[in-house]
C-alpha cells in the first residue's frame, strides 16, 4: 500500500493566522487527510512553523524584540489558531531545532559536492541610515512585472513572480524607508539554469493531473527561462552556511523552509520510537505520494524552486501533487495583514464553533479562482445549509425516532419500494462519489455533495410522511425512520473530514461505532437499535461581526426601530388559497405558487420545498403580502409574499383558524 505523505505550508512564527491561511493551505490539507486515514490508508500530516528569514527578524526590529522572542511567541499562538480550528498534525516542528539545522545543512553540501551550488560575487543594497546589507525581502519597491508598489525583494505578492532586489522600481528600505544604495559582497546560487531541463521534464509529467493554473504557471516560468536563485542571506537569525568562507551567512528562508518538512519528519519518527522511519517516507521513490497543501503565492517555490532542490540531491521522493489554491479575499478586498485587513482565527473562534467556520471557509475554498469572503454570505451557507439543511434532517429524523418509536429503530433488510431503494441506493454510492472528489482535491463540490445528501434525505422524509403514517401505519413508519438513520450514519463518517466534532456527535447520538470510509457506504440494519436522546446540532448564526480594522469583536446589538402607523398601513396583507404548487426546475428549495386572493390570482415563489411537499399545500389559506415588490427569480416572476413563523430557521406556515373568504384582508 502506498504511503501519503501531506504536507501544509510552513507558516511564519511572525504573526498569527487568518481565515485566508486556513482556507488556501490548511483545513483542504487537513480535509485530505482525515480523508485519507478513515480510508484506512498509510497517511501522514507534516507541518511546522517557519522561523528563520527576514520576515521574522523584520517583526523583531519593528518590536524592539530578539527573533527568539518572537518565534516563540508566534509558534504557541499558531498551534493554538491551528486547535481553535481541529486542523491535526502528526507532527508540528520548528525550522529554529537543531534536528533542522542539522537536516538543512546537510542538504546544503550535498547540492554544493553535486555541483547545483556556485558562489557569485554581487552588488547588493546596502542602508546607509541602517548600516546594514539588505536581505531581498528588507527592500521593497514597485514590480516591473505588475506595477504592484509594494512588492518585495523577493517576490511580488500581486502577480506571483519571482524578482530579484535590483529589478525593483524606486526600492526603499523595509525598516527606515531611505533609498539604499549598491554595494559588492558575495552570496551562492543554486543552479537553476543547469536543472532547468530536468525540471521541465518532471513537470510535464505532471500535466494530466495536476491543477492547469498551477502547471501552466510553472512551466511558463520554466520556458522563459530559470535564472540562478540566491539562497544565502546576510543575516544573524537563521540555517548557518556549513562552509568556513561563509561566515556571517546563513540559507535563505525559502531554501531552508521546505527541507524542515524532511525534518519534520525526521522529529515525528523519533517521537514514534523509530528514528530511521523517516526514511521509508523520504526515501521510498516507487510507494510513496508526497503531496503539497499551499496557497498560490508559494507555487513558485514548491513548483520550481523545491522540486530543482531534491532534483539537485538526488535521493528524495519528488512531489505528487501540489494542489495549490488561489487568495481569499475579504469582503471585496484582498487580505492585508500590514493593514489589518484581515479576520483572526482567534477571533473569529470566540464567535462560532470550529464547525461553523470550516464549513464556512469550505464553501468559499478558492479552489480555481479567487474567492471572496463576507459575513453575510457566511452566515447565509451556514443558517440555510448547516442549520436548515443538514442539522434540520439530523434533527428531525431523531427526533421522531425518538418520540413515536420510543427511541428505536430497524432492523433493514430489504430495499423495499422504489422510494426506499433510491434511498439506499445513494447510501451504497455515497463514499465512492465522494471520495472520488476528495481524491481529487475538490472539497467545495465535495461539502455540496454531502449538503445535497441531506436535501434528498429531507425531501424523502417530507414524501413519506411519517407525522401521517404513523397514525395509519406504524411499520411504515419505522421503516421510512430506519432509512433515515441508515443515511444519517452514513452521513456521520462521510462529514468527518469536514466537521469532526458534528460527525463525534452524531456516532454519539445514533450510537454508532461505524468509523471506516468503506462501510459508511452499508445501510443495513440487521438487528434493532437504540439512539440517544437526540440534540440540536446547530443554532442559527446571529448578527454577530467582528470589526475588521480594528482588531476587536463585537456584537452588533439589536434595535427595534419603530415604524409610523401611516407606514404601516402601506402594507396590504390578504388571505390567500393556494389554488397549485409545483417545484421550480433546478431549484431544490423552490416552490411556484398559484395562489387566489380574491379578486384575483398571483403567482408567489417561496424557499420551503425542504419542509413542505406541493400536495400538502393545495387547499392552504395563507396571509400574503400582495403589494410587494416584484421579483423575477429562476426565470419566474413572483408577486409578492407568503408570511411564515420562523422557528430556528424552519419556516411554519400560518393558518387562519376557521375558514376564510381569500381576499379578506389581515390588519
């Protein structure tokens, strides 16, 4: 059986994490693996933070801090964001242990006896106000790829390429702004032009399955041309160059921070007693899968830069996959930490479960393209998805369980009728349409997949009707519940990887030990069984909002604001009968409404296909509020407003008591 080995992107001990780095690198690799060990297959999750550059030792000049201080500080509030949101690792390193500065330093000498690494004399920008060399990322300037003003010596963080300090337009200084000024000193290379053919072939190799923006980026930095890439630094704070000449140098951050996935690993064997077990992860080229979670602004290194690395070396397993994804914007505007344009994970932790946010971020997942993220969007996926979909059919189907069939259910044999079996059939189908997303690295179709599962599990429940049969005929009953469990077991492992706390409490409530990926995909029920007293999963989400900006939560209180009577007389409210409803083509939640309010009939669309089926509408006399604003939905223009009571996000529907002519009017 092959080996998986799954990386995420070391993070920076300068700072902690927004919802941009758990949502381009963290929680798909985190989805992936969890995916992978209920499939029972040989994976690990290998991370760490990144604690050496100048990203790190600009903070500590801007604080008046040592480095130390601040990694220290920023690796414990990175594993706490990382907890805040159930992402696991096997193991969580740190690039400043002697175990890395032992790996990387090795790594270093076997490219320089290979003959990958030249030492080149160069000028570099030199502070006269700093009285200091300047790394590549202590020199800001304007892009001349992009004209993006604030890219970096080493790369531009708008258009993705890479770039050299003196290719900057009007460079400044990092810390005290002065223009700086050439100087010659020397640094080493690694010889990108003489691995370039190499990297080109391996690449190709890559382009039927790997994603085509991540491919196409690389090979197009490729066929331009691969200029050699400085990888030491001046610097205190850092990988040492293991060379006598080299004194006061150390490896650049992106030349040390990938190999710390080796040490990484290096630190997880021992810790399992085995300090050779590395090896059968590194070493092992024909079983084992390494597999590359990062966000797009890391392609560059982990397609080019990386892989040129382990070429150079010679003995390391070479990437599977990078399945990099795009930015996460934020309302409208992109991330900015320097600007605090940026939502906390701790922040937004003290609001919401971690539940909630990952569905959350797994719906706006940038997979494929940039992705936007807002409050209102998020608090519409989860109260009409988490809540009223998913939780509503958890909740009800137990709770009926629980009421009419004192709590118990089964056995199921047998696919029964043509409802039953499509049902059922679904269950058998499930874990291998998923999975077959998740392998793929399609998480947000793969949390629609399983959104839609409880749509069908609920639209089945609203066909058969158990409120009725159980009055007319309780074995029909049993067996309409029995399905709906067998689904709601299958749904308890299939959601783990997403939602491992809601997936711990659903096996308790239903008290199921069933775990595996291939059994969840089994509906039978051989014996009776008993559930738990059910609970409600999810509560609706609030007007609760955390001040972008500023740093700080805060809820947002709720004012009555008072209407004049005049404006409330504006409002004609009539009954209406509802004369026909039919479900609207490719809207699961849609119903089209014929409905009579006396002197004549209206068509109305309403969001309550889930809760109500159209037959048991006809005949309903309902208040409508007739001189609404019309709105053409789907195609369909409705022209006005159905009135309902909404108890916990479950529209309920309002009847007169007695009959009532349609048309009377509702004051």
């Amino acid at each position: 059986m092959k080996k998986i080995l799954i990386t995420s992107a070391l993070p920076y001990a300068n700072g902690p994490l927004h919802i941009g780095h758990i949502a381009g690198a963290y929680l798909p690799a985190d989805i992936y693996t969890r995916y992978q060990k209920l499939r029972g297959r040989n994976a690990i999750h290998i991370c760490g933070t990144d604690e050496h550059g100048v990203a790190i030792t600009i903070r500590a000049d801007k604080e008046g801090k040592s480095p130390r201080e601040i990694v220290d500080f920023y690796h414990e509030r990175i594993k706490e964001d990382f907890r805040l949101m159930r992402i696991e690792f096997d193991n969580f390193s740190r690039t400043s242990l002697p175990i890395h500065h032992e790996t990387a330093k090795k790594f270093f000498l076997k490219l320089y006896e290979n003959g990958y690494i030249n030492r080149k004399e160069v000028e570099q920008y030199y502070c006269p106000k700093c009285k200091r060399f300047l790394p590549d990322r202590y020199v800001e300037g304007t892009c001349p790829h992009c004209g993006y003003d604030r890219a970096r010596g080493d790369q531009c963080d708008n258009c993705g390429r890479w770039l050299e300090p003196k290719e900057l337009i009007n460079p400044r200084c990092a810390i005290c702004g002065t223009t700086p000024v050439l100087k010659k000193s020397f640094h080493y290379y690694l010889a990108l032009s003489k691995l370039a053919p190499s990297l080109e072939k391996w690449l190709n190799s890559k382009k039927d399955y790997w994603k085509p923006e991540v491919i196409g980026l690389a090979l197009s930095w490729v066929r331009e041309g691969l200029k050699d890439r400085a990888i030491t630094r001046d610097l205190e704070w850092g990988v040492p160059v293991p060379l006598k000449e080299a004194q006061g140098k150390v490896l650049y951050v992106w030349f040390d921070a990938p190999i710390g996935y080796i040490s990484s690993t290096k630190e997880w064997a021992i810790k399992k007693g085995d300090p050779d077990l590395w090896k059968e992860w590194w070493l092992d080229k024909e079983n084992t899968r390494l597999i590359h979670f990062i966000g797009k602004d890391n392609i560059v290194f982990h397609a080019i830069v990386w892989p040129s690395m382990l070429i150079g070396h010679g003995d390391y397993v070479l990437p599977d996959n990078v399945p990099a994804n795009y930015y996460l914007n934020l309302e409208g505007s992109k991330i900015s930490t320097s600007r605090n344009w940026a939502i906390w994970i701790k922040d937004l932790a003290s609001l919401y479960p971690a539940d909630y946010i990952r569905f959350g971020l797994t719906y706006f997942m940038p997979e494929t393209k940039d992705s936007d993220f807002t409050f209102a969007d998020f608090r519409e996926r989860v109260n009409n998805e988490l809540v009223n979909n998913f939780g509503n059919f958890i909740n009800r189907t137990l709770s009926f369980i629980a009421k009419y069939l004192n709590g118990r259910v089964g056995p199921l044999v047998e696919k029964g009728s043509d409802e039953d079996a499509e049902i059922l059939s679904m269950i058998e189908k499930a874990p291998y349409e998923l999975g077959e997303l998740i392998d793929n690295f399609n998480f947000r179709k793969g949390i629609i997949y399983l959104m839609n599962l409880s749509d069908r599990g609920n639209r089945y429940f609203d066909r058969m009707a158990p409120w009725k049969t159980r009055k007319t005929d309780l074995n029909r009953t049993r067996r309409t519940l029995s399905i709906c469990y067998a689904l709601i077991r299958t749904l308890s492992v299939l959601i783990e990887p997403y939602l491992p706390d809601s997936a711990l409490d659903i096996r308790k409530m239903i008290r199921s030990d069933v775990r595996d990926w291939e059994s969840a995909g089994s509906w039978s029920i051989p014996d009776e069984v008993e559930i738990d007293k059910p609970r409600v999963l999810y509560k609706k989400v609030e007007e609760e909002k955390i001040e972008i900006g500023e740093k700080e939560e805060k809820k947002v209180e709720e004012k009555t604001e008072f209407i004049k009577f005049d404006d409330f007389k504006k409002l004609k409210i009539r009954i209406g009968k509802i004369v026909s409803a039919e479900k609207v083509e490719d809207a699961d939640r849609l119903l089209k409404l014929l409905v009579d309010i006396g002197e004549k009939k209206i068509t109305l669309l309403a969001g309550i296909a889930q809760y109500y089926s159209p037959d048991e509408l006809i005949g309903k006399e309902v208040p409508v509020l007739v001189n609404l604003e019309h709105r053409k939905i789907r195609g369909v223009v409705s022209e006005g407003m159905m009135l309902a009571a909404d108890e916990d996000g479950r529209p309920i529907l309002l009847h007169p008591e007695r009959e009532v002519k349609p048309g009377s009017e509702v004051r």
